[in-house]
C-alpha cells in the first residue's frame, strides 16, 4: 500500500518551487510514497506593507506551518533555512538538509541596450567592483534585509537604500518600473525559480536584466542562505527515515555551524548579522559579521574546526566577536538606536574594519 505524506508549505513561486523539488526527489527515492502539497499562509505573507525588522518576529515566515506540524495535520515542512528561528518548537527537529544551492547574492540591475553581465566569473576577494562600476553615485538599491544594507553601507555609503517588499517578481517588477536602480537578491531564490541564466542574464515577465554575483568576501551571506531545511516531527520516525537520504553531510555541517552563531548572538531580522561556513580541506572554515545599522562598524571574523562539531566552531567564532566589540553592537541595537555612540566605535574601528 502507497504511504501518503502531506508537506506543509508557503504559497509563494519560490516556496512552491522548493517544496516541490523535495517532493519530486522523495518519489523518485521512494516510487511507493505520494506527497500532497498543502499550502498554509504565514504571517510574513500577509504582512506586505511593514519592513520586515520592523515586524519584530523571528518566526514570521514558519510559525503557522511549525504549529501544522505539531497538531499533526502536515506531516513535514520546507522551509529556506535563513528563514528559521535559531532554535526550534519542542517535538520538532531539521530532518534532512538537501545539498546547499549558491549561497551568495546577486546584483540586479535593468539590462540597457548591449550591457551584460558574466554572473559565472569569480571576482576577486576584496574587489569592490561591481558596486563601484556597476551603481551610479546616490544610486537607488532595494532590499529588505539589515544584513545587506549594513555591508551596501559600509561598501558605498553614498547609495540610498529602500525597503522592498513581495516576491522575487514583484521586486523584479518594481525594479523594471524605475523605482530602483538596483537590488540584491539571492542567487539561490533565482536560480531556483529559473530566472537566474548561464550568462548571467534575468528575465522576469518580459523584462530583462543582469546580475552580478557578489563574493562572499564583499557581501557576506545571511545565515544559511541557499540552505533548504526539512522540519518534521522528532518521533516521527516512520518520516525521518524517508528524509534521511535527501541529507547532505557537508550542507548539514555548515547549516548547524552557523546556526549556532547566530544562536550565541541571539540574533534575529532586527540585527546585521551574516555567517558563511564552507569546507577548507579536512577543516570547516566559518566567517562571521556583526554590524551595526549605518556600517559604520562592522565586526568580522573567522575560525576553523571540525566539520565533525560544527556548533562548537559556531558558538566559538560568535565568542570571539563578542569579545571584539559585537557584544557593544548587539547591546546598541537592543535599546533601539541606529549606531554607536562615537566615543565606542571609534574605539572599535582600528580592529573591525
């Protein structure tokens, strides 16, 4: 007799995107098992017109499918892994890790008469191109995220940063229609819903584009991007075994180290916060970055560990940063002001920057 699951997802292309590729891959591992799709709108879908650090919800975009789950009404979720708060719901764990997509970002900017951009060339580490050659002065960038807008700043503080809210077409859509000159996206995101191309062009409802990959380096990633995560239910073991060849042991390794960072930090959409971890040899090598609003002070970091202890490394490096003035960021932050009081950070610029 056919086993029936029922995965919970978000509504939006890119969550149904990702939800079914889990659910094509489970089929093909397991031709006796069905998945049934039910959507379940969280409240960072409904919630459209708000900055998203101004919700002030760590779980904005999984708390209705956590709550599914543990009423046993899904049998799992997929969630983007930087989506999830640091630590889980009791009863439920991260069942499977499937291998990590490109976790970088991307510029994106119109595409105008011959311009193109090579989205596959390496650049540099510490290039500041393409900020400096691709944005005019006072250029208009779009995002919603800190993390992003903390590093925009401290690499061209000259840009104007502006929120921007929907999905990837809908900032697409307001990116063709003159309302910014540029935003950064994920590459994952884009590449998932086929609109990232082998050349590095977009294309979005008839609209062109171009996108430039930013170097880790330059742009340090949010927690876990490009990461999908398989939430289930912890005595579900009927489900976990289905989920366990979908792991990725090197994904899972990076996902838990720099979740572990962000869990020592206690951060949340309302913090700058970014980690990368990548494998180094026999080594896990994580880079880490707390930051204040205005990028003005930015503590980085990096250590490498087992692949073996990967939350040990994480809640190390986050440690060390604490112990190197995140701690004064992070404490900045908490009372609800935008920077440091000038007297710490210029204490604090010598050895962050």
């Amino acid at each position: 007799m056919a086993r029936r699951l029922t995965l919970g997802t978000r509504g939006s292309k890119l969550a149904l995107a990702q939800s079914e590729m889990v659910a094509a891959r489970l089929t093909a591992l397991h031709p006796d098992l069905e998945v049934e799709l039910r959507v379940i709108t969280t409240r960072g879908d409904r919630v459209l017109d708000v900055a998203l650090s101004a919700v002030g919800d760590k779980g904005l975009f999984v708390k209705e499918l956590e709550h599914a789950l543990l009423a046993n009404e899904v049998d799992l979720c997929v969630h983007s892994c930087k989506d999830l708060p640091s630590l889980l719901p009791d009863g439920l764990v991260l069942g499977a890790f499937p291998e990590r997509a490109d976790p970088r970002d991307v510029l994106v900017l119109p595409a105008r008469g011959d311009q193109r951009a090579d989205s596959r060339a390496e650049a540099r580490a510490g290039e500041r191109a393409p900020f400096e050659g691709a944005l005019a002065q006072g250029a208009i960038v779009g995002t919603s995220s800190l993390r992003r807008a903390c590093q925009l700043r401290a690499l061209r503080p000259d840009l104007t940063l502006r929120d921007v809210r929907g999905n990837v077409d809908t900032r697409l859509r307001k990116l063709a229609e003159g309302q910014y000159d540029a935003l950064v996206l994920a590459a994952a995101g884009l590449e998932r819903l086929g609109l990232l191309r082998a050349d590095g062009s977009v294309v979005s409802d008839g609209a062109a584009f171009v996108a430039h990959l930013l170097p880790a380096e330059q742009m340090l990633p949010a927690v876990a991007q490009g990461t999908l995560a398989i939430e289930c239910r912890a005595g579900d073991a009927a489900t976990r075994a289905l989920l366990a060849p979908l792991d990725h042991g090197p994904t899972r390794a990076a996902a838990l180290a720099e979740r572990a960072f962000l869990r020592r930090l206690e951060g949340g959409c309302q913090v700058p916060i970014a980690a990368h971890a990548s494998a180094e040899g026999a080594s896990l090598l994580l880079r880490g970055l707390v930051g204040s609003l205005d990028g003005a002070t930015v503590v980085r970091g990096e250590l490498a560990g087992s692949p073996g202890e990967p939350e040990t490394l994480g809640t190390a490096l986050a440690d060390e940063l604490l112990t190197r003035g995140a701690g004064a960021i992070l404490a900045v932050l908490a009372t609800g002001h935008q920077a440091l009081p000038e007297s710490s950070a210029e204490n604090l610029r010598a050895s962050t920057r």
